[in-house]
C-alpha cells in the first residue's frame, strides 16, 4: 500500500460494500469517534469492509481488528498498523 489509508478511504468503502445506514450522516465531524454499532454498521458489514480493504489494498488485516476496532477512526489507525 503506497499511500495511507483514510477516514475518506474507509467511507467509501464502507458506502459501496453496505451503503449508508438511514438517517446517518458520515460526513459528520463526530463519526470517526462513533462506535460502528451506532451508525448502524454490524459486524457482518464490517467483515465485508475489511475484506474489501484486504483485497483492494493487497493487505492481510488479523480477525481481531473487525472486533477490536469498534470506531471509524480505531478501523484506520488498525489498517495502518497492518499495511506499514
């Protein structure tokens, strides 16, 4: 992976594997730090979110990272951590 993973990345990702929850604004200045659960993302979206990171960015992410990471902003820092 040449360039860092974002917020902005994982948005998109998250809007073309699950779209976007219903009444939830991801451009909100307090998403990065919402836990996933209230924005409406289960964990079965956000398997299909790191499994498109991995297959997209040709990074392996550890299972733990879907469960450990339960905000926007923890997801990216743990996609950076595995791609550095």
């Amino acid at each position: 992976m040449t360039a860092p993973f974002t917020l902005d990345d994982l948005k998109r990702v998250l809007l073309e594997g699950s779209g976007a929850p219903e009444g939830v604004d991801l451009d909100a200045a307090d998403v990065p730090d919402t836990e996933f659960e209230q924005l409406g993302y289960d964990s079965l979206a956000l398997l299909e979110t790191a499994s498109r990171i991995e297959r997209e960015y040709g990074i392996e992410l550890d299972e733990s990272v879907v469960g450990d990471a339960t905000t926007p902003r923890a997801f990216v820092a743990a996609v950076a951590a595995h791609a550095a």
